[in-house]
C-alpha cells in the first residue's frame, strides 16, 4: 500500500537550483488557471487596430454631430432674473425629478449617497457574486420579504402621490413574481430566462429603469413651476 | 505602386532616426508585435496577447474604449479652447461670444467639446451597466469595479464643472439648481455649498473654482484613475469572457 514517496515537497527561492514550482489552486481560482488554453491573438495588431477602428467611427459620430448642432449659448448669467423651470445639466434631471416628490434631505442626499453606496458594495456580496436565481432557493421565506419590501415602498409612493416611481416599481415586481411562477424547465424562453435572475439583476433593473423614467420625466414633461407638460404640444 | 510604398515604408522603419525612436525593431514576427506593445510607455499596461474572445463586439460592445475615446477627444479640444477663455465674470460670456463669432472654427470647437461631454457621461453609464449584466465586477474583479464608480463620479463632476464656464444663463442656474441640492446635507451642507462656491451664490468665486477643477484637478484625477483601471484589467486577468466551462 504504502509506495515510498518519488518526490519531496521543499520550499527554495532559488530558481537555479530548483526551477520546478508547484501551484496549489484553491477555491477561489484565478481566471487564469480556468481559461488556460482560450485562444490567444496579439494585442498588436488584432486589439490595437479594433480599438483604433471603434475609436474612429465615435470621432467621426460626434464631428457631424458637431457640424449639424450648435450647443446652446443662452443670454449673460443674470442672478436676478431667475428662468423658469430652472433645470440642473441632463443626468441630474432624474434628481431634481426626486426634489419634486421628497423632501431635500432624502431626496438629494439620503438617496445619491445610498445609490453610490450600493454600487461600490456590489461585489462583496456573495450572493451577487455567485448570481443564483433569487426564487431557487428559500422560495417561499423570499416570497414574504420580497412580498412585504414592494408593499411598503408601494405604499410609501402612494402616500407620497409618486406614481412615477410607484409604476416602474410594481412593473418590476410583476415580472419578480413572473419569475417566481416560472419553473426552470418552462417551456418558454423568456420564462426560463427569467427565473436564472439572481437578486442584484433585479435591483439593478429597477435602478436602471427607475433612472431613466425619472431623467426623462424631468427632461421633456416638466415645464413651468415644475409642473407637467406634454413635450408635442409646447 | 503598393509595392514601392511598402519599401519606402520598410525603408523608414530601418533608418537609424526610426530605430533610435522605437525600442520594438523592425520585423513583422510575434516577437516583435508583442515587442511592439511591451517596449511602448503607452501601450506596456496591455498585456502582448489577449484572449480572442474579448474581441467579440457583444462581449463589451466597446463601451470601455469608447469611452476613453471621449475623454481623448474632450482633452484634445479642451486645451484650444483654453486658448480663448477667461475664467471672469463677465468676460468668460464674451469669450463665448468671441468662439462665435471671431474664432476660426471656434463654433465647431465648441461645439465638439459639448456633445462629447454628453456622450461621455452617456457612455460611462452604459459602460457600467454592461459591466454589471455580464457579472464582470465579480472577483477577482471586484475592486476595478470600485475604480470604475469613482471614474463615473469624477465624469459627473468634470461634466458639471464645465456645465457653469459658459457663464450664460442656463450655465448659472443650472450650477443654481445644483448647489441648492448640496446645502441639504444635513448640518454641513451650508460650509460644503461655501466650499465648493467660494461664496454663498454661485459668482465669480465660483466660476474660477470651477475652472480649476475643470481643467486642473479633475482631468488629473481622471488620468490617474484611468491609469489604475487599465492596469488593474491586466492584473485581474484580463477582460471578463464569460466563465470557462470546459475545465471545471
């Protein structure tokens, strides 16, 4: 049973005299170790000519977009005269849009801070990380959190009369719930697709979402005083 | 014809000026493509070789390179117009004017720089969105994730810092609008709005501040973010291709 060992485990730093390493791959591999053997091109010139090619074609976009639009150039700042609605730069509008509905403290502190909070924090969770479908496991426990988180933030939209948070917000939960009546061998596509989305993919679509109905909103349907306009009949 | 271009070209690339500007040499084997990229100060954070499947246009829709595209595209019409602005007010509204209608081209400089910085701050966004839906942020990727979300801060700021230079009317109140929203941080928000204003309104204090973050601190803290970004894609293996089934 017990062959005498061929070889001795040692430990030397000098690659002379022992050039041979062992690597011991733990759990956590590196991609490196899983992707051995993927095809490899040189950099220069398959990735360097894309990169120059895809570079070119944006420059070339944004130059007739250059030749075709001036950028506006209003009158001289004025401090007195102040226009009305006074609007903040495009991808602040969504922002302004949450001023409207909540009090400044949340709306233009509390929420910004939690939204970069959130996005640094994203891949230090595990459950991101390994991007389970939400309803595989625990279904029914994850059914009354997820069932009770939408209820009272619905009821905190409708208390706050923001129906333009509160409907993307339902819509997202309907497709959750979608999901949650979809088996994994469903026959149909978007079902099974569906039902392999983990978690983040869920906040992260409602935060997409939530973000451009808002930044649209506050770009083209508000108007004087911040109230509602509809952009084809101004 | 071809042919001769291609001595000529051969020709250049043996002088002995060439030879002394590129480390690479002459030659057209993989050792001398890989030299190519190694010996180069501006191109030795790429590795030599990549993965031919992070070349795919649905693996990262370039969304990354376009957007160092803007940033190219945004110094490279940053510093002309620097040429012909004053950060005072209200001389910076008459450089406007002048970039109108004095300056060769000036229009279309300005012009340029402005949509670019839309696209930017557009295409920063769609960059960390793709990033997010193909699970790339996950180890050992996850702190070039992190850099990637001070990247998109420091666009939003550089966006919003060259948003007041104009000094026109929608330039002041939308800084207006802004700053209103920073003084509801809670007990500090006043001194940050002071800070950040050099003043209690947006004025000429602000415009010069403003100017100094936009051309100075921002773009260098862009660079060197950039910089650390780039690399910490090399050290992490690369551009994320999707899991590798086939050895697990």
């Amino acid at each position: 049973m017990s062959e005498p060992k061929k070889f001795e485990a040692g430990l030397d730093s000098d690659s002379r005299k022992s050039p041979v390493r062992v690597a011991f791959v733990t759990r956590r591999t590196s991609p490196h170790v899983k992707a051995q053997d993927d095809a490899l091109v040189m950099t220069w010139p398959e990735t360097l000519f894309r990169a120059a090619v895809a570079i070119e074609v944006l420059g070339i976009a944004l130059v007739l977009l250059a030749l075709l639009w001036d950028a506006p150039l209003e009158e001289l700042a004025d401090p007195m005269q102040t226009p009305n609605p006074a609007k903040a730069p495009w991808y602040f509008l969504g922002l302004q849009e949450l001023l409207h509905y909540f009090p400044p403290v949340i709306a233009g502190v509390l929420i910004p801070t939690m939204v970069i909070v959130a996005l640094i924090v994203i891949p230090y969770f595990n459950i991101n990380v390994e991007a389970e479908g939400v309803w595989m496991r625990a279904k029914q426990r994850r059914l009354r959190i997820v069932g009770i988180v939408v209820g009272v933030l619905a009821a905190l939209f409708v208390v706050f009369e923001v129906w333009a948070i509160l409907i993307p917000t339902l819509a997202v939960a309907g497709f959750m719930f979608l999901a949650a009546a979809s088996s994994a061998d469903s026959p149909d596509r978007f079902r099974r697709w569906l039902v392999a989305k983990p978690l983040s993919f869920w906040i992260m679509s409602w935060f997409l979402i939530q973000a451009s109905v808002l930044t649209i909103i506050g770009t083209f349907f508000r108007g004087a005083g911040w109230a509602w306009v509809w952009p084809w009949r101004a | 014809m071809a042919k001769m271009l291609d001595t000529y070209v051969n020709d250049l690339r043996e002088s002995r000026l060439w030879r002394s500007v590129f480390r690479s040499g002459t030659g057209a084997t993989n050792l001398h493509r890989a030299l190519a990229v190694q010996q180069n100060i501006f191109l030795h954070l790429f590795s030599v070789k990549m993965r031919r499947a992070a070349l795919n246009f649905s693996v990262t829709w370039y969304l990354g390179t376009l957007s160092l595209a803007t940033f190219l595209i945004l110094v490279a019409t940053g510093i002309p117009l620097m040429l012909y602005y004053h950060p005072s007010v209200p001389q910076a509204y008459a450089d406007m004017k002048d970039l109108q209608f004095v300056v060769s081209a000036g229009v279309f400089l300005r012009n340029l720089h402005r949509w670019s910085a839309h696209a930017m701050v557009l295409l920063v966004f769609a960059h960390m969105f793709k990033v997010f839906y193909r699970g790339a942020y996950r180890p050992p990727r996850e702190f070039n994730w992190v850099i990637g979300v001070v990247l998109l801060i420091i666009t939003l700021f550089l966006s919003y810092t060259g948003y007041l230079l104009p000094w026109d009317q929608l330039a002041y109140w939308a800084i207006t609008v802004g700053s209103n929203i920073m003084s509801a941080v809670p007990a500090l928000g006043k001194k940050i709005r002071f800070l950040m204003l050099g003043g209690n309104t947006v004025n000429a204090n602000a415009l010069l501040r403003f100017y100094v973050l936009h051309c100075v601190i921002l773009p260098l803290a862009a660079i060197l973010f950039i910089g650390i970004h780039f690399w910490r894609i090399r050290k992490d293996g690369g551009l994320y291709t999707g899991e590798a089934k086939s050895h697990e």
